[in-house]
C-alpha cells in the first residue's frame, strides 16, 4: 500500500467516490459532504463529549488504601494491569498515525486523530495514577515489569508484532491483519484487567484508580465502534480482501487472542481477588469475544457461553449525567449528554 500524499490535486472531489483506504482523495479537510457520519460523529464524541481530565480526579484516599488496605494479591494484580494497560496504549498512541497515513477518507482521519489524542490522555493517566498512588520507585519498576516477567513480556507481543509487520510490509494483507489486532486491542484485551478494577471498586477499594478507569473504558468504547465501522465498511468496499485465508485467519486470531486474555486474567488474579475467579474470566472474556466477533459479521466461537456473568460491570462502568454517580461529580462537567450506548 502507498502511504497517502499530503495534498493530491488529481484526487476526487465527489463524495461518493471516497473509500476508506486506496481511495484518490485530494486530502484537503472538505467536510461540507462527508460520507462516513459515524466517522465525523465519533471525531466530535471523542474530542469534545468525552472530553475528561486526569487530574481533576482526586486520589488521596488511593494512596491509603493502596498502603494499607490492599491484600498482597490485590496489590500485585494492581500493579501487573496497570503496567500491561500502560503498553497497550502506548501501542495506540504510535500506530493510529501509522493507520492515519493509509486513509483515504478526511472524517476517518480526523476521527483517528480524537482517538490518538485520547489514547496519548490514557497514558498520562497511567502516570498521574502512579504518582499519586505509588512511591516512584514503584512506579519505575512498573514501567518495567516486563522486562522481568516473562507472561507480560509474551502478552505485550502479540499485538505490537502485528502491527510491527503492516510498518515494515504495508501490504493489504498487513494491514487488514493490523486493524483485526486493533478491534482486539480495544475490544478484548483491555478487560480482563478493567473487570479486575471494577471488582476492587465494587467492594468500595481503589475508588480513585476506578474513576480513571471508567473513563479510559468510556473512551476505549468509542474506539471499538469506530474499527468495528471501519472493519464492516472495508468487507464492503474491498470485498476482495477479505480471502478464505483471511477469514480462517480472523478465527485463530481471535481463538489465540481470547485464550491469551483468560490465562492473563487468571494470571494476574491467581484466583485470589474476592469477587472475581478464574471460571469468571473464563466465562466473561468469551462472552467478549462472541460479542465482538458477531459485531463485525463473523460467527461466534464459544456458542455455549451465551450471557455475560458479570452483568454488574456494564452498570457499573457508566458514568452518569447527573450528580448521584457515586464516585464524584466533578468531571462530569466536561460531559455534555449522557453516555451514547456501543
Ligand atoms: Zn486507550
Ligand atoms: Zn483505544
């Protein structure tokens, strides 16, 4: 694939020539027609609706807790998902200009510019977290956990070696590969770990790391809607891609990927959080997973889980409009609707 021209005065001006990838746009911004609404519309959510700011959360009482409250188990899977999550959006930050380069549509690339904007927000709420809640030492060392520990060392590959290959070898075969790994990035991969947090916080722990986390996840929501639309837009305008291998492909990725999630999810519980088990991820990742393959047109591989056994989480996760949201109100200013339900 050829990365797109800056400016291109032989490209099309009418809109319902535009294509989302190996399309000939002029590249000028020309949003008087656009033809990806949900592009457009989730360029502004992101930007602006969703707009949140870390440090508006106190975290003092998380401090405490950390100190004090939270079990050696509790602490070290705190720890592990925060440095995992910390890699994924890294990842995000520095491929989503990657995949920028290759769109052919001016919504889809503003679009991608909210989600690198709030993917770069995620990060620094990692920070703020740490040096709010842990010594810097600590935080250092969580920066660095996969240096030593081999399974986080594993977990953090996968993705980045799909999308280390379209960079290297931007064929279209490359790239279709790289967005599947993003839809899993966003869809699978972050909830193991956001369904550990949201444990803690349901038994009144880590209220503070909770609050950050709910926005990240509102956010990440955003992000699936988009690759989802992304990816059911691409099986229509480049049909062709979409080979026999291709689709074989999709399945043992998403088998590998769901079954990397629970062992990572066990991994990092070890069976001993309250609230939270080994069958639950087991139950809860694959409920995902049929979701989010069904979501883009593709049968589910675990017919036999077929509701999700954490309902709470859903309930939990939302960030109301209103000032009765349990945690705190005052971020909720930037929130001008209620949360647009994925
Ligand atoms: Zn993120
Ligand atoms: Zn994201």
């Amino acid at each position: 694939m050829r990365r797109t021209l800056i400016f291109n005065p032989e490209g099309d001006r009418e809109v319902g020539k535009r294509k989302i990838v190996l399309g000939n746009s002029t590249n000028i911004m020309e949003l008087n027609n656009v033809k990806y609404q949900w592009a457009f519309d989730l360029y502004k959510t992101m930007g602006f609706t969703n707009f949140w700011i870390p440090e508006e959360i106190p975290m003092q009482e998380d401090r405490k807790q950390y100190e004090k409250e939270l079990s050696p188990y509790e602490k070290r899977a705190y720890e592990l998902v925060l440095s995992f999550l910390i890699a994924l959006d890294s990842y995000q930050v520095n491929m989503l200009k990657e995949f920028a380069r290759y769109l052919s549509a001016p919504e889809l690339v503003m679009a991608i510019t909210s989600q690198e904007f709030q993917e770069a927000l995620h990060s620094y709420s990692y920070q703020f977290i740490l040096e709010s809640v842990v010594d810097p030492v600590k935080a250092d060392e969580i920066y660095n956990y996969w240096r030593e520990d081999q399974v986080l060392m594993e977990r953090n590959k996968v993705i980045a070696e799909l999308y280390n290959e379209f960079i290297q070898k931007p064929t279209e075969e490359n790239f279709i590969k790289a967005v599947f790994g993003n839809y899993v990035l966003e869809s699978l991969y972050f909830y193991s770990g956001f369904a550990f947090f949201y444990t803690l916080g349901r038994q009144g722990k880590m209220l503070n790391t909770v609050q950050q986390i709910r926005y990240i996840n509102r956010d990440e929501l955003t992000h699936v809607s988009l690759f989802r639309n992304i990816i059911n837009t691409l099986r229509e305008e480049l049909s062709d891609l979409f080979t026999p291998e291709i689709n074989r492909w999709v399945y043992e990725f998403f088998r590998f990927a769901t079954s990397k999630e629970i062992e990572w999810g066990k991994y990092v519980t070890k069976n001993q959080i309250l609230g939270i088990n080994d069958l639950l991820i087991d139950r809860y990742i694959k409920y995902l997973s049929n979701l989010r393959l069904s979501q883009v047109g593709f049968e589910p591989l675990y017919p036999e889980v077929t509701e999700n056994p954490m309902k709470w989480i859903d309930q939990f996760r939302t960030i109301n409009d209103t000032k009765t949201d349990f945690f705190q109100a005052k971020p909720q200013t930037y929130v001008k609707r209620s949360e647009l339900k994925w």
